[in-house]
C-alpha cells in the first residue's frame, strides 16, 4: 500500500491544483497571508505509517473551526453524553456555520457542535476558572493532538477584534439560559481553542486518534469508544455545515473543515488524513482540500459505506 | 454469532416493549388498524442467514418513506448521479419531512432525496407514459427487495386522498420548473411508490444488498458501488428527517424511516435490519423501533464508526 | 381646486416619465403587449368631479391584484368581520405577495386579505355552486365599481396556465383545513376576480367609494362604515404587499396595487385615485404609478396624517 | 363633547375591567410590582382640552417601548428622512418585538424603527460622545412631551441586567456594520430611552403633539409637518409589531405599545390618548389598554379611515 497511497496523494495534489476556484478568508490578516497556492496533505495510518504529498507541510496551520471537534471529544470524555446533549443538539442545521436565524427559530439549544453557537456553548461549559479553562483547553489539546500545540496569538487576537457575530450567537444563548456566566470569558475560550496551530502531519493525529477506536499511537485509551462513535457521527452529519451531505456522498469520510483551509478527515478504522488549501468556497470549505479528499478516498476505496 | 444475536434480537424486543410513547399515524385508516403493540425485527446478513424476533413477522407493511431509498438507487442506477443531482440535492435540510417553507425559502431543488418533495422530484423523471412507469417501479422494487412487491390499494387510495401537502409541494416545485408534466401523474407514481408493501424479512433484503455492495445473495449485481456509496450516506445524513443526527450518534446505521412504523438500516458490509412498530413520535419515526436498533446495534458492535 | 389639480396631475405624469426602470410583467403575454410607456392617471372626488391625466385613459387595464380589496369588502359585507377573520388575518406579513414559505412557518391562516393565499381563502368561502360564484362576483363588482365590467379572457386563461404558485398555496391551506371544496374551482374564482377588466376613471371609482364611507354618487349605501374603515385600514398596512411602509409614509394613501402596473388608491373623505404604469419593479409595484401617488399627495396634501 | 367624552372615557374603562386576560411583564421587578388592576386612560385634545378616566393617573409609568417613536422623530428631525432610512427601513416585519431570525435574514437593515432593532439602530446614530448623547435624548424628550421627564434608575439598571438578546441584537447590526461604535454604550442609550418615566396625561402629550402636525400647545413648531407624517404613519403600520394591522382595522388609530403596558395613540388632527394596564398578552401589549382604545374610537369616530 505505501507504494499506491504515496503515488495517489501525489496525483490528488497535483489534480486539484488545476482548479483556483475560491479566495482566502479575508477577515483575518493572517488567513489572507498564506500563499493561495499552497496545497498539501498529510495521511497517518492507526499503524504509524505517515504519508505526504504536496507542500505546506512545515507550515504552521491555526485549527479554526476543526478545532470544535476537539471541545467535542473532550467535553463528552469528561461530562458524558447526557450532559453534553443538554447543551447542543446533533442535528445538521441545512443552515450555514453562524446562522443567528437558525438559533432563533429552532433554538434554544444550538443545532449541533460543529457550528459556532454549539461549539460556544461547549465552551461555555468547561471546568474552572477562566485561567483553568483556558489550560483545560491546552490539555485536552496535547492529549487529542498527540503533542503540545501553541496559541497563534495574531489569529487570537484578529478573532476577538472581528467576533460580532460570535458576540451575537452568545448573547441570544445566554437570553435563552443555554450559556451562563461571562460572554467575554466564554468567547475567549471559543476564539483560543480556535487558534491553535500545527503543522498537517501533526493534525491529521487526531482523526487517527479518531479511526483507532480512541486509542493513541503508543497503546494508551485517550477516548472511549463511545465518544469515538459519537464524534465520527457529528463528523459524518455535520463536519461541513450546510455542505456535510455532499460531502460525505462524495468522499465517505467523516470530517470537520476550518476556514483556515484545512480538513481533518477520518478513515474509519483506518486512519486519518489532513489537508490544506487555503483557497475556500462560500460555505467557508477549501476547494482544493476537498478535490483532495473526493480523489484519495476514491482510489483507496476508502468510503465508510462500501 | 447466531446464538448471540437471536438473544440481543428478543432482549431488544423486551426492552422495547416498555416504552409506550408515541402513537399510530392517523391520517390512513390502513396504519392506524395495525395493532400498536406490534414490535417485530427482522435481520438478513449477507451470508444469507436470517434471524427474527419479537411479532408481525406475517405483517404486510407498507413500504411508506423507506421506499424512498428505492427511487434513490434506481434513478442513481439509470440516469447517474450527474443528472440525479440536477434533479435534486443531497443535503439533511434540517426540517422536518413536507416542510415546503424549506423548499420555498431555500430552493427550487429540494433538500435531499429524504424527503417528500426529493423523491416526487426523482418520481417525475421516471422514464415513459405513467403505464410504463409504474411498471418501471414496480421492476425495480422487485429487483430490490428480490422478490415481486405488491401495492396495498387501500393506502394508495387514502394517500391519495389525503394528499394535498403532497400536491402544495408538486406545485410548488412545478412553478419553478424543477419538476415537468402532469402534476396528478407524478404524485401517483409517489403514492404508489409508498403503497408497496411487504413482510420485515422482504423488507429486510433491501439494507442487506446495500450492504453487500449492490450484490445480490445470488450473486448477482443489481446495483454498482457508486450507487450503493451515496444511497448509504444519504441515509446517514438524511433517512430520519430532522432526527437524522441523533440516529446515527446512537445506532451508527444509515437508516430509512416510515410513517408505517418502519425503519430500515444498513449494518455497512455486513447485512440489513428491518424494525416495526407503528407508535410514531412527531417526526414520524417509530420509537420502539428505534430503540431496538440501538439496542442491537451497541450490542453486536455494529456502529459504522467503530 | 380644479385646475390646481389639473396642474398637479400634468406634472406628476410629467415628472415619473423620466423614470424608466423596472420592466413590465412577462408572465402573462397580455401584460407585456401594453406599451411600457403607458403612464396616466384618474381622480375621482367624492363630489362627483373628475379629473385626469397621462394616457391609457382608455384602456382596457386588468384589475389584478388590486381586486383583492374588492372580494374583501364584499366578503365583509356579506359574511361580517368575525366569519371573515377567521379564514384569514390581517397582519402585514414582511413577506412577498406568494410566499408559501410565510404560509407554512406562520399559518395556518394567510396573514391579510392584500396577499394571494388570503385572497384565495375568502375566494374559497363565496356563496353558492361554482356558476353562483362567478355570477356573485360580477354582481359585487357592478356593485363595487358603479359599472359593469367584463372579464379579459385571454388573462383569465394565461392566470390559468401560469398558476401553479397559487396552486401550492391553495392546496397547502386544504392541507391545513383553510380551505375546503374543489381546489380548480376555488382558484378560477381567483383568477377570475383578477381578470376583470376596466379604464381607469371606472378604477377609480372604488376608491371613491371607499373614501365616502360606503355610500354610491348617487347617495346609495354599498358598504357599511364598518367594512369601509377595515377595508381602508388593510390597505393602509398590507396593499402594497413589502413595500407597504414604505408607501403609506411616502404617499399617505392607503392603496392597493396589481401587476397590471395598476394602484388604487383612497384619500379619506376625499375621493379615489387610479394609476396606471407597466413597468413594474421586483415586488411587483408600477414604479411610474408610485412616483405619480407620492407627488400628487405632497402637492396636495392628501396625506392622511397630517 | 367634553361630556360625551367623560362619558365614553369611563364606559371604557369600566367595560376593559371585565377582562383580566395576560399578565404583568416580570422581567423587571419594577413592572411586576405596579398593581395590575390599574386601568387608566388620558386625552389631550389639540385645543388644550383634557380628559382621562380611571385610575393610575398620578402614576410614574416608565415609557418603554413607546419611546422608540421619540428617538424615531428626533433623528428624522434632526438628519432628515433620507439619512435615517440609512440606517432603518419602514417595513411593518410581521415578526415579534425582538426577532433575531428576521433581522438575520432579511437583514442587516432592522425592517422598522419600532422594533428593538431598529430603535437600537438610531440609537447608535445619535450625535455627540456618551454623555452628550444622553443630554440629547433629555432634551428631545423634553421637547416633544412638552416637559422634563426623569429616568427610572431602577429600570434602567434592570433593563441593562436583562438585556442580553438586545446585545445579540446590537453585536449582530455590528458585525454587519449597520451600527459602530461601543455596544454598550449604544445599549445604554438604548436602556436610557425606556427608562424615561411620566404620568399618563404628560404621555398624552407627545401624541397631541403629532395630531397637532407637530405645533406645541403654545404654538412653537416641534417637528416639521414631513416628520409628522412619516412618524404617524410608521406607528400605523408598525407600532404594535405583529399586531399592528389588527390593531389599526379595530380603532384606527396609530400608536405605539409599550411592555410596561402602555398605548400612546395619535387621533390625527384632533388629540393624543394615552392608556395604562398592566397586563400584556404575549406580544406584550396592553389588553385592557387595546380594549379602551377600541372603544373609545368607535363611541368618538375617531378611526382614521372614515
């Protein structure tokens, strides 16, 4: 297999380099500074086997919104199902990632936690003091990433200066009582968690993480099996917004995009794969991460249905 | 395995028979004179080998919105996904089942195939004069379910008697011309679509060769992979409505619903599950049926995710 | 004041032909063969005195949307307020003239009588066989408009073959129990009432009407003080459909508009007004017909405010 | 007609208090603690003339929600209408008092300036640095009330304890730039507005101001007669949110509600009335308040149709 998946990552790389549909997220500075063109992919089998094609793959990458899966993973593993399930839904929205509109209608709670109201309330719901959930955060981050990531601290403070809209989905919650306690605090958390950055070789740990059953590289259970089940679902339902179901029609790999460019993608039982582009459509999911995908899992045979 | 599983089958049918929430639909005489105590399941592995429990086994079912997946794959088969997805989309749109607000706010190409308005838009492409494409269903349900299915006349007469949410939403996609020609036509291939009906164990055969990679127990292949790829993540994301989500956290089985008390599920390579029990919730999913897939499926393990 | 209003119609006719945006309807051949530049206008005092301006003062003008007033008055005077609002309310809805999506979130009842499903509604509860109704709505409109008008054939039969929008909003509110009987002849009730035909001076008689509280020039009570305050009162809030704010405050005249490039509007205690313009923008408001209400009402201080 | 009047007034109150529908708003202790049997009304006719009935006549009453319409006619005063319709459109919404999904969606402009979006929308306009414009808004309230009003500390700090979903309103206009500067200071501008306090009699004043085309009692111009009209007309088809068209059919008067259970109504070219009772329904108006306004406008004729 080495041989066949270095030579289809290399082919899905240099294939999706042929579309330049889509522009950088231009909200924040250092979104937009990233070479356009940049399109790489990193894949970690649940045997240790890495593979890699395309360039970026020194490049520190911020999570942005594949970052939610993280506060997912961490809050079921530390509150169980029932607890994290009176505080977000897991339902697909069919609306986009902030829809204020959806929250006001179907609400209180949010629809689900890969969109930024369910994944504020997460945050909203972390344990300690504000300066114990920000290092709350940072562990569960080293845990689930398999090594210490830092803060991006320009994407920190760019995603505060630019979050009124976040500022809006948290001030309808806390209206509601779905969220308690400080708003400034809570999208502190929400914008930190964020901001984590890594290379693609270390993001693609997790969805690894993810396909081994919860169970890290070196043997030891990080995750149990139930929350493993529960996060590849979400993935499978709601990784991609309002373009989940295509996605998972065409690739049939749960996954969670960022607007950084990046998608972590898990192979059930398998493995996991990162890619970036930072080039993204208007649902805020890269073009090219996603031809990557579409053509890897075809050619592995690697969509969870058959 | 066998012994196992006829032990989880009956324990799931016990345990199920404790809830009693929900009720029988109401709006067809014929689904509301099924006893509401029936609680039956049915399995077909794809080695061939079947278990049953709990009652109604001899029941003839209506097919109802599980037949819905049928359309899916047989359009998928005939004309390909290009021209499927012109027709309409693949995305869980968050609401429930005849929503024709969705369609109107977020349209003219409804949601997903999932839902009332997908699947009439996929019934008004069936090839040929109306003869010739009820003819075209009925061929194809056989080739399905792998025997010749039957229309219960009485339901399709009280579908189409109480139809008119139906025809709102006929009409509705006619005036943006997402769907062409006779609006009563298409809506009677619609209602005899759902009017097919069959025991669990027919019932069962479906999920069974979606399962099997579109292949037949006799070997023979009735649909290619790429078709039985997206009818199973459209099941995923779409099969239960707005509840969708929630269903595959907890039984990880792409799924298919019916008002008849039905549910239909894909145990991805390794068989199908047919469930009844006709007390539906508001969404219009039995619930003890529910319950049995879950129940059955944590206990053999048969997650999609892990 | 005569000649001070001759004055001030010439130029309001002079002063809206320099604006030529917006497009005549196209969806009925019979709307788009009037010559766009058509641009006239038609008072009638409740004195009796007549005055007019622009040209199309003979043409044949189809009634449109703007006999939705006329079926609600007659419906009021023959049924009483209470019948009448319980087949549909009278909220301005923020919505477009056919949003099914309004109906479906925020029904079952249409919100006013200004919008096609609550039009349809009343349309649905006129006394009497199908020829009984056609022969009532005659009758009201001879009643309403002083004269005799004739139903324009080609329209009625080009409402007919375009109408399948009206046709989900009709079958939508069977659904709900809005309505009852046979949906095709409910809506050739509609579509009927639409195609009336008339010039303006016979247009603006109704408004006239209105404005002398109910009585005919020839000192006959044709609608109670009652129907007349409810009926001005509607058009006030929901005439113009979403532009219905923006109108009473820029003109003051509670008014109705019709795609036929038509606006009727009432001066209260003064007389009626007729405009007629083709060129309609997206709403479906005649956007000549508009500029011409806003001058003449400044001019002459018909604003009912103030 | 003072007799008459007196007469009409007190049959009024008398008929209101059989009805004892809805319940004190209890978000802020402040209201739930007026007694919520008072039942009072205030006339101010054009020529000086007073009139009230019932009790709670030496009553502070906050004016809330009523008091959008002042900010409403200082910024039109003092920016004319083509800068404020900038910042507000004039469209009744159809939607409730603080609809979120409806600014979300049809956004970023609020659809009218009596809503809390809208109001916060001015609020945000209002000339000078924080303290200059709370001075402003003193000012301008002195001006169209004919006398100095204070602030309720009280509401005002439980107005800014409970406002969370119009912070989600503010940060939403924010993150769309329909507003900028300090949320909080905007809110509190917002927050100062509807914690203005008066007895009814001086509330009925502001109303006779606009019936009296914006001349003072002492005969000073206030407000130009183009403020006047379009004030009037905004609370005709936007002062009771969604109920504004009933409203308007059932006492043709334009007015503007208050959750503190306030109506102030304009009886264009002859007086202002004012209306307290305690007890809102659920789109927080007065329901004795909106019974005596029926009332007494139909004993008077005073709706403005006829």
């Amino acid at each position: 297999m080495p041989k066949k998946l270095n030579t289809i990552l290399n082919t899905a790389v240099l294939e999706a380099k042929n579309n330049s549909d889509g522009k950088s997220a231009s909200y924040i500075p250092e979104l937009e500074s990233v070479d356009p063109e940049t399109t790489g992919v990193a894949v970690l089998m649940t045997d240790g086997s890495r593979y890699e094609a395309g360039d970026g793959q020194d490049l520190l990458i911020t999570l942005q919104s594949t970052a939610k899966v993280a506060v997912l993973a961490s809050m079921l593993e530390e509150f169980g199902s029932q607890k994290v399930y009176s505080w977000v839904r897991v339902e697909p929205s069919g609306d986009d990632f902030a829809s204020i509109a959806r929250l006001d209608q179907f609400g209180p709670l949010p629809s689900n936690p890969m969109l930024n109201a369910g994944s504020i309330s997460l945050c909203s719901h972390i344990p300690g003091n504000h300066e114990q959930q920000l290092h709350w955060l940072e562990q569960w981050i080293e845990k689930l990433y398999g090594t210490q990531l830092k803060i991006n601290n320009k994407v920190y403070a760019s995603e505060r200066r630019t979050g009124d809209r976040n500022r809006s989905l948290a001030y309808l919650m806390k209206s509601t009582n779905v969220i308690n306690g400080d708003v400034d605090n809570i999208l502190e958390n929400y914008f930190y968690l964020c901001s984590f950055e890594a290379t693609l070789k270390e993001i693609a740990y997790f969805p690894m993480l993810l396909a081994n059953k919860g169970v890290s590289l070196d043997g030891e259970r990080i995750l149990s099996i139930e929350t493993v089940r529960q996060v590849i679902s979400i993935m499978a339902t709601c990784g991609l917004y309002n373009e989940s179901g295509a996605h998972l029609v065409r690739t049939g790999l749960p996954a969670k995009s960022g607007v950084s460019g990046l998608i972590m993608a898990v192979i059930p039982n398998k493995g996991g794969i990162a890619v970036v582009s930072p080039r993204v459509n208007r649902k805020g999911t890269t073009i090219r991460g996603s031809l990557m995908l579409e053509s890897i899992s075809n050619a592995m045979g690697w969509h969870f249905a058959a």
